[in-house]
C-alpha cells in the first residue's frame, strides 16, 4: 500500500478525496488517502499553503511533498523540508490563464471600458488600433506565461517575452536577464507579469521600471502582489504612465477593504481567481507523479530550491 497524506486546507478534502481516488485507481495504484496518516508511514503528502502541516521534520519516509498549486512561495523556503517539492502544472490551470489573460488583454486593448462608461446616449466613436500595432510583454515565459504569450500572438499581438533563461519560441521576440528587461517594458503597450515570487522578483516592477514602461501602458497581474511595489504603481496610475491595471493578486489576500487599490478608479481587482487548479485534472498529476515516484522515475515539475520556483 501506498500512504497518501491530504495535507491541504484550501482546497478541501471534500473537493479532492473523489477526483484523487478515479485516478489513483484509473493507474492502478494501491494507495491509502487519509487526512490522517501516523508521519513516518506517509509516502507521499499532497499539500497546499494553507496548511496546519508546517513541519516537515517528522515524515522521514515521505518521497515527495506534492503541492496543488503553481506557485511555491508558501513553501519553498521552509527548512525542515528536505523531501523533493514538485508543484502543480496542469491543464485547467493553463486554459483558464489563457483565458483571464486573453479577456482582460483584449478588455485593455479594445478600451471596453470606455464603451460601457458611455451607454447613456453619447454616440462618441473611437476606433481601437488592431492587434498588430498593440505590442505586449510578458515577464516570465514559464508553462503560464509561454502559453499565453503564444496565444496572444496568435491572435495578431507583437508579443515579447522575458524569462530568466534565454528561449527560443516561434513567433515571440524573446529576451532574458537584467538587460533584457529594459527592453521589455520598453515596448510594453500591454504587460503581463507571469513570475513566480522569489527574492529576485519581490518589488521588481518599482518606480523606476514603471517609468520605463511607454507613457500609457495597461498592467496585468495574475503573477504575485509582492511582484509590483503597491505606492509606485498608484503613484504611476495618478501621473498617467500608467493608464489601468488589472491585479489578480496582492501582498496581503483577501485585499484589506481600506486598500487604496479597492477605490481607484484605474484599478480592478479580482479576487485571486485568474486560474484555479482543476481537481479532476490536477489529481491525475498527482497520480502520474506517484506512479513515476513508486517506478523510481524523474518525478515531473521538481522545483529548484536555490532558484526557488
Ligand atoms: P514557471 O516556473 O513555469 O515559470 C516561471 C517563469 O518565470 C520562467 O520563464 C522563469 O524563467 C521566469 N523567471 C523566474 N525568475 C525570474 C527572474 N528572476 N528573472 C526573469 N525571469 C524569471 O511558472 P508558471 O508559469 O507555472 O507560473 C508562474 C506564476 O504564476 C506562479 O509562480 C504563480 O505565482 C502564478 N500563478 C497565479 C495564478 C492565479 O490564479 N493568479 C494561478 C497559477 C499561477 P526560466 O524559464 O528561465 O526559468
């Protein structure tokens, strides 16, 4: 028997106990999935932040903590985690960042919002430039950022994309490391941050790279909060070099009320729903990576703790 620890919180058991037991079974793998298992007889723990489980120290037998979430921020750093950390890449979780990052691109690029502050009447035309003179940036060319750079281009947009790595992806003007990001914003009619949160990251779009943007330009964060430096981008809203923002995700979740993010009128902010995981998709992630754990294989999606994602 496989022991296979629920480690998460959020989301709940009663979300995942189903979907993980058809694909446990769909591979046919033995497993025991408990919410309660004694730490040393736990093979595998599937975990998510919020998680009462914060130290790792007495699961001495566990193979992998397997997080149900992209980003890792909420335990990577955690020292008495020493067993392999794999995070979630999954199929829901791309298509529905595609779609939040393709609705609010367009929403920026076709200047909805103007259309529906003008439905009283007022017959005032204006005529959006095409796609192909919209250029957009996206910071972080990863398994999200790759997929909706893509898609953009796809759809007609000059798509320039910057990772930590140098990359080569049809169709993209790709650029990497501290020189290349100049350039990026540069260009950035349209930004998309879609990095994940590390301490290279953390305030990387501050008042200087802000002003680096051209004067106008629309943000998307479904990345993290802690990538834009709260002060600066509202102090660029104010000035007009930034035109509107559309934040997915802040340095404190839920948004405290009083944040002055809730009240600006060049702001929207959703409520961290950019992309969930999708249980029925994501445990057979889960499953594939016990089965390849159990046949002694590379499990997939291992996260690099030195570089933190
Ligand atoms: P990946 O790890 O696949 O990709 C991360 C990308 O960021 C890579 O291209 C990486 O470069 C790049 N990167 C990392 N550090 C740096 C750096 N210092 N300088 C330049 N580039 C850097 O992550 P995903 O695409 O799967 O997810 C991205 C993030 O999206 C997650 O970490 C999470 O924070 C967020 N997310 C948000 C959700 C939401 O609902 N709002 C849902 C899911 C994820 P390289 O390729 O060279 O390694």
């Amino acid at each position: 028997m496989i022991n296979v620890l629920y480690a998460a919180t959020s989301p709940t058991w009663e979300e995942y106990e189903a979907p993980l037991r058809r694909a446990f079974d769909a591979a046919g793998l033995p497993v025991t999935l408990s919410r309660d298992i004694a730490p040393e007889q736990v093979d595998y723990i599937v975990y998510a932040p919020k998680s009462d489980l914060t130290d790792f120290t007495p699961y001495t037998n566990t193979k992998a903590v397997l997080n149900l979430w992209a980003g890792v921020e909420g335990i990577v750093g955690n020292q008495t985690l020493t067993q392999p950390l794999c995070r979630m890449v999954d199929h829901g979780l791309e298509r529905g960042m595609i779609e939040w990052v393709t609705g609010h691109t367009l929403r920026h690029h076709l200047d909805i919002d103007y259309f529906l502050a003008r439905q009283s009447g007022s017959w005032e035309p204006f005529v959006p430039p095409l796609a192909q003179d919209r250029p957009v940036t996206v910071l972080g060319l990863g398994e999200l950022g790759r997929a909706c750079a893509v898609t953009l281009s796809q759809l007609g947009f000059p798509v320039t994309g910057w990772s930590r790595t140098q990359k080569q992806i049809d169709g993209l003007t790709c650029l990497s490391g501290p020189d290349g990001l100049e350039q990026a914003l540069s260009t950035a009619q349209i930004l998309i941050l879609l990095l994940p949160l590390t301490a290279e990251t953390t305030d990387l779009l501050d008042s200087t790279r802000l002003a680096q943007l051209p004067k106008g330009a629309c943000i998307l964060n479904p990345g993290r909060g802690p990538l834009i430096v709260d002060a600066a981008l509202i102090a660029a809203l104010d000035s007009g070099q930034i035109a509107r923002a559309t934040l997915d995700v802040f340095r404190q979740e839920p948004l405290p009320p009083e944040h002055p993010f809730w009240a600006h009128p060049q702001v929207t902010v959703c409520p961290h729903i950019a992309s969930e995981t999708r249980a029925s998709t994501a445990a057979e992630v889960i499953a594939e990576n016990i089965r390849r754990g159990e046949a002694g294989e590379d499990l997939l999606f291992r996260v690099d703790r030195t570089r933190g994602y």
